[in-house]
C-alpha cells in the first residue's frame, strides 16, 4: 500500500507544468497581475513580453496597463502566487 501512495505522489509531481518560452500566460503576483508571452524562465526569474498589467491597490481598486506590443518584465519565482496560461 505504501508504495502505490508513493507511486501516486511521484505522478502528481511529475505532471506539474512550469512555464515553457512562448508560451502564453498570466502570472499572479501580490501587488498585481502580469500577463505575456514567457521570454525565458532561468536563474530564479520568470522573464515576459507583458502586454497587460493590473495593479491592486486599497478598496479593491484596478489600475490596468495595456500594449499591444509588450514591455519586457522579469519577475522573482519566489514572489509569484500563481500561474495560468491562457
């Protein structure tokens, strides 16, 4: 029994999905949210032409930057709450 447990946590782990180049995703960060295309993911930074930005700030108020064009960001892995890819 112990081992098909350790078996199963082994196949959740490994089906884990990290951010690829090119790929197309919207990182959720505490201070906002940051959406891209990953440019490169190495070094402990996550690396993004951004195109959308959206701030939080008190009273749940949104301030959004857009561009069609995108801007280069680097983010730290370790601020990042979550990823989804769009």
């Amino acid at each position: 029994m112990k081992i098909i447990i350790c078996l199963f946590l082994l196949i959740c782990v490994a089906s884990a999905k990290t951010p690829m180049i090119g790929d197309q995703v919207r990182v959720l960060m505490s201070n906002g949210s940051y959406s891209g295309e990953v440019e490169s993911f190495e070094f402990g930074l996550l690396c993004l032409n951004c195109t959308e930005y959206h701030d939080v700030k008190e009273n749940n108020y949104i301030n959004g930057l857009y561009s069609p064009n995108g801007w280069p960001v680097c983010l730290g892995v370790n601020q990042i709450v979550s990823i989804s890819w769009s």
